[in-house]
C-alpha cells in the first residue's frame, strides 16, 4: 500500500509538470483505441488511449516502477515533443540558442539564479531508490521516441523542421535526463513561488483553513 500510494504521488508529480504546460493536451488526430508500450514479456506495461485521446497504463502491480514511467515519458514525448523541448531550454536557460537574443534575459536568470548540474546531481542522488527509478524509467521513455524520431524522420514534429531551417542547422532533440526533469520542476515550483516571496502560499493556506 505505501509503494503504491508513493508511486501515485510519483505519478501525479511528473504529471503535474505537463499539466501546467499543457503538454497532456492529446491532438484529436491521436484519439481512439490503440496500444504502445514495452515488451517486457514477465511485466507487461500497456498504455492504451480511449475515444477522446485521453491515456492510461496499464499493468501487473509487480511491474518495476522503471517500466510504468518509462510508458509515460514515451506517451508524452510521442504527444508534445516540442513543447517539451521548449520547456527544458527553459528551465536548463537555452532559449537563445534557438529563439534568439530575446531570450537571453530569461536564459541569464535562470543560469545565475537556478540550481548548477552538479547541485541537481546531488539532489537527485539524496533521493530513494524508487524515485531514482522513476526518473530514470522517465527519461528512458523520452528518448525511445527521440530514437524513433531519429531513424525516421518524418515523426520529426514540424516545429523543429522550421527552425533548424531558419538557423540552418539539423535541429533534432537531444536525449534527456534526470537533470532537464529536475530543471523544469525547479521552474514549475518557482513559477508557483517556490520560495514563497509573495503572499500567494499564505493566502492559499488561510483559504484551505476556512474550506
């Protein structure tokens, strides 16, 4: 029971990332019954999609936790590859490498003010071995779809075509790991006030109180 309801909040939390981002918005193209999923033939993870694109996995409650997040990450990267290479630029301060000059004012503030590589890798190694493997299993789902991406290039999404053109460059995303999730949950948690500058926090606790 407890695994289970850590994993929920596993769950929820790297959901919770894309939810503030839109990312778990589904195109209508990809509504409908169908499958994907690891093969692994002793835990079977499945994710599977209804009339209305909306996901969900599938599995015995002896599947590694590796697995189940692996299942997601692949869901979401075959969903909104872009927007999440967006988002990672944002939250590692790599906007201006691709958007230009206009960017560089949210690339510095994130550089001086955020968390170094070393500090996220030390972070992540405080953590349990069950998130460790969330994380991992995550990040390993992202990059089986930037794999596929890669051998054909027609599932490229047409936003990294245009601006590779523009820059001329062969603009395809780099492989992610546990540091580029960390990085934009760092900026998911600051955009909500992370260090509690302004009053929201209180406000929310004085207003739960009275609920």
């Amino acid at each position: 029971m407890i695994q289970k309801k850590k994993l929920l909040m596993i769950a929820l939390f790297m959901a919770l990332i894309f939810i503030g981002t839109g990312l778990l918005t589904v195109p209508t193209a990809l509504a409908g019954n169908w499958a994907l999923g690891i093969k692994n033939k002793l835990n079977p993870i499945v994710t599977t999609r209804d009339d209305k694109g909306v996901w969900f996995i599938k599995g015995d409650d002896s599947a590694p936790i590796f697995d189940v997040f692996e299942a997601m990450g692949y869901a979401v990267a075959t969903d909104r590859l872009w927007q999440a290479e967006k988002y990672r630029r944002m939250g590692r301060g790599r906007l201006a490498e691709v958007f230009g000059p206009d960017q560089l004012a949210s690339d510095i503030q994130v550089r001086t003010t955020g968390y170094s590589d070393q500090e996220y890798t030390d972070g992540f190694n405080a953590l349990d071995q069950e998130s460790k493997d969330a994380l991992l299993g995550y990040c390993a789902g992202f990059n089986r779809r930037i794999n596929e991406v890669k051998k054909d290039r027609t599932q490229l999404p047409f936003e990294f075509q245009a601006v590779g053109a523009s820059l001329g460059i062969d603009f395809v995303p780099e492989d992610w790991t546990y540091i580029d999730i960390l990085a934009w949950a760092t900026n998911m948690l600051r955009f909500f006030d992370g260090e509690a500058t302004e009053r929201g926090q209180i406000d929310n606790m004085a207003l739960y109180q009275k609920l």
